[in-house]
C-alpha cells in the first residue's frame, strides 16, 4: 500500500494594521490588499498539501493567545508581527515556549526603513526571516517552511 504523504498545517498570523493594506501607505507596501496575499498563500498552499489557518489581529494578546495553543495543533507558523515585531517580548516569548518553528516575514525591507525598524525581537527565536520582497516575502516564507517540515525526522 502506498501512504499517502502528510498533511502539514500552517497557522499564518497578521499583525496589527495589515488589514488597512491597499489603502494603507502603498509607496511602502504597494497596492496588493490582505485578501490578495491570502489567496495567493492558499493557492500556494494547495499546490503542496498545505493546510492553511490565516487570522489577523490588531491585539498583542490575541497573537499571543494564538501562537500560545498552536503546539499540537500545527507544524509551523508563518507571522508578519508587523510593529509589534519591534517592540513585544511577549509575542517573541510566545514563540520561544511554543517549540513551533517560526517564519517570520515583512513585506517591506525593515534594514532600508527607519532605525528603530532594525531590530526584531522575534528574529533571534524564528527559523529565519524574510523581508523586503511584498507579497512574495509571505510566499518566499511558505516555500521555506515546506522546505523546512520536509527535511525534519518525521
Ligand atoms: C511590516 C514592517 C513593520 O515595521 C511595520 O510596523 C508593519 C509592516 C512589513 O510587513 O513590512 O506594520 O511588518
């Protein structure tokens, strides 16, 4: 009997004020809205058996709250903390506990932007980072953590 190959699920966090994108600054993050980058992840997503769950918070607590129950129940996360990438220990602490491997991802470049943009709080406890490339950084950040569940002891 052939098995069937697992199904990995991925929860995918937004940060505060990435649901204003389209309207939100588009000399800095361009035109493409929310729902655009989610359609494109879940396409994505299909493409390579990937369950996608995609929530977007305005609330520190509530990302906290998220990433605080995803042991057991996904494989990965994939979060744009946006400004709280920034400022929260407690979003970076919430990663750190959580034992689920974590990418992180930024629309714009944070290194060409202002300075207090250059530190992530979340960088030193994610996987890794991807930063600077739009709507692909998401995409770039799924591939890496496909990439990534593939090559860790089942
Ligand atoms: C952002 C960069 C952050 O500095 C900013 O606060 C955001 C969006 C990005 O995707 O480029 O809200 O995370």
């Amino acid at each position: 009997m052939v098995k069937s190959a697992k199904i990995y699920t991925v929860l995918v966090i937004h940060g505060p004020n990435l649901g204003l994108l389209g309207q939100r600054e588009p000399e800095v993050y361009g035109n493409v809205t929310l729902k655009q980058i989610n359609v494109a992840l879940h396409k994505l997503a299909e493409e390579h058996r990937i369950k996608l769950e995609i929530f977007q918070s305005n609330h520190e607590g509530e990302i906290v709250d998220a990433i605080g129950k995803s042991k057991g129940s996904f494989d990965a996360i994939l979060i744009n903390p946006a400004a709280y990438t920034h400022t929260s220990v407690a979003i970076r602490d919430a990663v750190s506990a959580c034992s689920v491997p974590a990418v992180e991802v930024h629309l714009s470049n944070i290194y060409s932007r202002e300075e207090f943009r250059h530190t992530s709080l979340i960088a030193p406890v994610a996987k890794g980072q991807i930063s600077g490339f739009g709507k692909d950084s998401y995409l770039l950040g799924l591939l890496a953590i496909i990439r990534l569940l593939d090559s860790s002891p089942k």
